[in-house]
C-alpha cells in the first residue's frame, strides 16, 4: 500500500507539472500575440523623382602648372666659366648673354690657322710665278723639238741632237706638271684651313651662351670657375608669356581622350574651362600619354610656375537622358545596377544601366522620368525589398 500511494503522489506531481508548463506556454503567446510585427509597419525613406537633363561625364587627373617652354641652357663645348652675367630672378631678352666661357685656346688656334692661310697663299703666289715660267719654257722647248725632229728625219742634224732636244722638252714639262700640281695642293690647303678656321670661328661663338627666348632665369646651377661640360645644365630660362597645365592620362583612358575636349578646373574657389591643346604622340615609361592645356592671361591668373592642381577632363556630354542622384544606385548579387521605384506605396526593384556619371549624379536607361526613386533609408539598403512597403519621408 505504502508504494502504491509513493507512485500516486509522484503522478500528481508530474500531471502538475505538465499543467504548470502548458500554462506558462499559454501566456506565452498571448504576450507575444499583442507584440508589434516586426517589419509591417512601413520602412521610412527618402526619394525623388527621376528627371530629364544634361550629364558630362568626367574623368579626374592632377596636373602641374608649367611655363610655355623651359629650357636647361648648357654648353657645346668643355671650358671653364669665366663670367655669368645674370642670376635667378633675372628677367632676360632672347639672344641675351648668359655666361661667357673662356676662349683663349679657341683664340689661339683661330691666330694659328690664319697664319697658315697667309702663308699657303705666300706659297702659291711664288708658285703660281714658276708654273707661268716652266709654261714659257715647255712651250718654247715643245717647238724646238719639234724643229729638230723634222730636221733629224731630213737628214740636216744629228739624230743625237733631236734626242737631247727631246730630253729637254720633257725636263720642263716634268717641272712643270709638278709646279702645277704643287698650286693645285696650296689651293686645296687654303680651301681645308679656311674650313677650319671657320669651324673654330664657330667654336668660339659657342663660349657666348646666349637666352634661347625671352624670360626669367629660374635657376642658376653653376659659379664662375666651374668646369662647363655639353649636357651638364649650367642654367633654367623659362617663358612665362603664357602657362600650361601638363598631366598624364593613363593607358586606360586613352579610348575617352582626345585633343579638344573641354577640362575644367579651380583656382581660388572660381571654376575656369579650357580646351586640351595637345597630347603626346607616344606614351611614355610609365605606360601614360602626356596631355597639355595651354592657357590664355585670364584662365592663368592666380597660378603659379610648379602649383599642383585637379583638372577634369570631358570626354562627352549626353543630353536628354533620365538623370538620378548616385545615392540611388545598389548593386546586386550579379553586379548588376539597381534602383528602388515606389508603386502605390510599395518597392519594386528595377534594373537599370548607368551611361554615365559624375561624383553625385548618373544618367541612366531602364526608368521614366517622374517616377519615384528611393535615396536613402533609416534603416540601410539591406531591410528593403520587393513589395516592401513603405512611408516617404516629406
């Protein structure tokens, strides 16, 4: 009996249990019934409407402010310095002197070859009086020979006297064929010193250094006594009659550049454009053309000589096109561009390909005008989806 009423006390207990366990459940639910639904009251967000308009598209790069031209002025010869006549800062005309090289050497040999002239023309002159002379003499001992040959063949003379004769023809004119050539050397040296003394005249036109334009001296790399040497840069003469903006365009790019489109760019918080005067026919070793925008006095002002500045370029402009804030663009899971349309209270998810686009604006096929695009969200681009609905935030 005592375990029979053990077992039955133990069942009550359990059946107590089970009813205490189903009576939590119970309230359970009610509680949870009365709760809100999480997402069924409307997603907060903001829109707009899509809108016909203009887009250029724009391409970013950073461009240096240079001179028209810069010239790094050195020397055609190795000399030492021996004055410089101008320092950094210095405005110059073109054709100015720069420095001045020491030529005394140049001098020297010019002196030299001169004398060599004057003493090759000496030369020819007395040469020039003993071919006339040995032409006298072959001319006269031509006839003799001739007379004496006739008279041999006669029988009136000894042949012996025709030959001697004969011999003697042939003395004056062996003298006189090398009298002859000896002229014909001298004028050829004459001809070979006067190359050369014109060359060294050259030369020494080389140790006046001169401004290749007008404009400033913007640097000064050398000081009288230092050794000049072809290549070495003795000084920077810029012309700044008028600035360019110099930049390089990525290989990418090149499909989107050409030469007249439109740049912009910001100076002192004022917008200027400008057109692309001028790229590079080849790229350089960074795989990149270079690009150039020359600029006129107004577009220039404010600028200065190495200043950094962004520039953008224009490829094109698309007009009549649906223009959208970028804000409104998502990208799904294939990389594809999407925008959220609003349709009586509710998103609708549409596709839509981006033609162009700038920092803060696209333009874009796949939507109408007027339609209402989703900008933003409260709660991010991830608690919205299709037929989600919605309160647009006025």
């Amino acid at each position: 009996m005592k375990k029979l009423a053990k077992r039955f006390v133990i069942l009550i207990i359990v059946i107590a249990l089970i009813l205490v366990g189903v009576l939590l459940v119970k309230r359970k639910q009610h509680r949870l019934a009365k709760a809100p639904v999480y997402g069924v009251k409307p997603v907060p967000v903001w829109v707009t409407k899509a809108k016909i308009g203009n887009l250029s598209s724009r391409i970013d790069y950073l461009a240096v402010v240079e001179p028209i031209q810069s010239a790094n002025v050195s020397a055609r010869l190795t000399a030492t310095i021996e004055k410089i006549l101008h320092d950094e800062g210095d405005k110059v005309q073109a054709n100015e002197l720069l420095i001045v090289l020491d030529s005394r050497e140049i001098k020297y040999e010019i002196a030299s070859v001169q004398a060599s002239i004057a003493k090759a023309y000496a030369d020819l002159a007395a040469n020039q009086a003993v071919v006339k002379s040995l032409k006298d003499s072959v001319a006269y001992w031509k006839r003799e020979a001739k007379r004496d040959k006739t008279l041999a063949d006669k029988g009136d003379i000894p042949a012996s006297r025709a030959e001697a004769t004969a011999d003697k023809f042939n003395e004056f004119k062996g003298r006189y064929d090398s009298a002859v050539n000896n002229s014909k050397a001298l004028e050829h040296l004459i001809v070979s010193l006067r190359k050369k003394q014109d060359q060294l005249k050259t030369k020494l036109s080389y140790c006046k250094i001169l401004s290749p334009y007008t404009g400033i001296v913007t640097r000064r790399l050398v000081d009288p006594g230092d050794l000049a040497v072809p290549g070495k840069t003795l000084m920077i003469v810029e012309d700044r009659s008028q600035l360019k903006l110099g930049f390089d365009i990525p290989q990418r790019d090149l499909s989107k550049i050409k030469e007249g489109l439109t740049v912009t760019f910001v100076v002192n918080g004022q917008k200027r454009t400008a057109k692309l005067s001028h790229l590079y026919p080849s790229l350089n070793n960074a795989r990149m053309v270079h690009a150039e925008v020359f600029l006129a006095d107004a577009q220039s002002a404010g600028l200065s000589c190495g200043q950094y500045i962004s520039i953008s370029v224009l490829p094109n402009e698309l007009k009549n096109v649906i223009i959208l804030p970028a804000s409104s663009i998502i990208e799904g899971v294939d990389k594809s561009k999407y925008v959220f349309t609003i349709q009586n209270d509710k998103l609708t998810p549409r596709k839509v390909r981006i033609l162009a686009s700038t920092e803060r604006t696209v333009a874009v096929e796949g939507i109408k005008a007027n339609e209402q695009v989703v900008t933003n969200t409260f709660l991010g681009w991830a608690v919205l989806s299709s037929g989600k609905k919605v309160e647009i935030v006025k």
